[in-house]
C-alpha cells in the first residue's frame, strides 16, 4: 500500500529537495498520478551539467525545467542553482533565466558558468530587477558582459556576489548606491570594469565589502554601517566608514579614511606602498598582518 503519496505536498517537496538532482525529482512524475506534478512545484531547483545523461542538451533541459515551472499557478521558489559549462550560443538564455529568477526567487539565486576562452567582444546578458530574492551569486567569465538596467529595485536583496563579469562602471554605481536599499554584503571578484577607471558607491545598509576590479584605478566608498572591507588592487582607495572595524588589503598604494576611526579590530595589509601612512591615521590594531616580498641582498 503506498502511504508516501497520501503525504501532503510539503512533505513530498521535502522528499524530492534531498535528491539533490533535479532529473531525478522529474522521474517521479512515473510512480503515480499523485506525483505527475509534484516536482514542477518543489522550492528548491538544483540543475548542474554533470547530472544530465550523455545526449541531452543541458540548455534543452534547464529551459524546459523553467517552462515547467512557469505554468500557472505560479511557483514561488526558495532557491535557485544552475551550474553549467561554456556554450557559444547561451547568452540568450542565459538573459531569459535570468527574467524568470527575478520574477519567481524568493531566497537565492545561484548561476555559475565554467570557465572559456576570453572573446574579443564578450556577449551581453541582463540582469533585471529581483523584487523579491534575498541573495545572488553570479559566476559568468570574462565572456560575459552583466548589463545592468538603471529602472527597478533589488528591493530585498542583502548578499551579492558577482564573480568573473565584465560590467559597466556606471551602471554598477547605480545598481549598489541606489537600487539596492537593503544590501548588507558585496562582493566583486574578478570583475572587469569597463566605460571608467574610478567607481564610486555608496550605501546606508553596506555592512561588508570584497572588491577585486579590473582596470580600476579609484575606489571611493561611503558606507556608515561598513564593519569589514577587503580590497585588491586597486591603485588609490578612499573609504568613509567611521564603523570599520576590519580592513585587508593588498598591493595599494594608497589608502585614506574619510572619517575617524582610530581603531581597527584586525587589520592586514600584503605588499601595499600605503602602510606607513595608513598606520598613522589609526590609534589602535588588535591584530596586525603585515606581508611583503622578501627581499634578497646580493653582497659583492
């Protein structure tokens, strides 16, 4: 006698959610009528590459997952993972998972691109607005040009991780300093920014900050809640942030605070030309890791 299907929906989503492979949730629809359709209703969507068969096109599947999805009534998802490998022809798609996420995620949209070679003239993707997803991670390559749309709110976003892009420098400034009223976490890693050397942000709500940016030359930050801040390379960073607390930093070469902080709960600094005038702007470090090359002397 089968007492699983008697089970309310709730708990069959739970079932499936621990398969953790979406073609495998899909395949129940086989079992019974109860679980034709269950599937298409589970919060959680988890579709990586290496869990589809031999044959099937990994483009194929996730546009049809999506479809499925987006019959009506609408399914509101908790949370959203694609991990797939390269394709010349999937920045159109890619753009349309994209529309679809930002109209059905509640909770955490993760997109993750393998690596390929850098083209020339990388394809344009769109990011739309998130009304409703609390966190985004974005890992897409060089190959990929993240376009931002200057009209909308990521009214209830409060992490964003963006890996691997290339983005307008503008267009960035607008999304953080004013379309995201609630974001407490960001992080730009690998990122190449384009249309400008000098970003400027700011944010009321920022409480931490990792940035890596390609071809950034000024850093200027305004964040009076910003605790933790972690910078590479870029050449000049001007951070305003009376609530600092940590502070990492590698290869600048100049560091100022706009505003007073005296003291730093840990601060870490690795082959930066701005540590001597740094350390005169602060009373206090509890923990101090300073790295610099080492340096080999050749007697005659």
């Amino acid at each position: 006698m089968d007492h699983i299907s008697d089970l309310p929906d709730e708990l069959l989503h739970g079932i499936l959610s621990r398969l953790r492979s979406f073609p495998a949730a899909v395949r129940t629809s086989r079992l019974s009528r109860r679980w034709c359709r269950v599937w298409a209703s589970v919060p959680d969507i988890t579709l990586v590459s290496d869990l589809i068969h031999q044959g099937t096109s990994f483009l194929d599947m996730v546009d049809a997952a999506l479809a499925a999805y987006s019959a009506d009534p609408p399914v509101t998802l908790r949370n959203v993972k694609i991990s797939m490998p390269y394709h010349n022809d999937q920045a159109g798609r890619v753009s349309a998972w994209l529309l679809f996420a930002s109209q059905r995620v509640a909770g955490k949209l993760d997109l993750r691109v393998d690596l390929a070679y850098h083209k020339q003239l990388p394809d344009e993707i769109d990011l739309p607005p998130f009304k409703r997803a609390m966190g985004i991670a974005l890992a897409l390559g060089a190959h990929f040009h993240l376009r931002l749309s200057p009209v909308g709110v990521f009214a209830a976003l409060v992490d964003l991780n963006i890996t691997l892009a290339t983005m307008d420098a503008r267009e960035l400034e607008v999304l953080v300093s004013s379309q995201c009223p609630r974001l407490r976490n960001l992080t730009l890693m690998h990122v190449t920014l384009v249309n400008g050397s000098d970003l400027s942000i700011s944010s009321a709500t920022l409480r931490r900050l990792k940035f890596h940016a390609l071809e950034t030359r000024h850093l200027d930050v305004s964040a009076p809640n910003l605790e933790e801040v972690k910078v590479r390379y870029v050449a000049d960073v001007h951070v305003a942030a009376p609530n600092l607390a940590e502070l990492v930093l590698a290869k600048i070469r100049q560091f100022v605070f706009a505003d007073a902080v005296g003291h730093l709960r840990r601060l870490e600094v690795t082959q930066c030309s701005a540590m001597a005038p740094l350390m005169r702007q602060l009373d206090m470090v509890d923990e101090l890791r300073l790295q610099a090359p080492i340096v080999r002397i050749l007697h005659p």
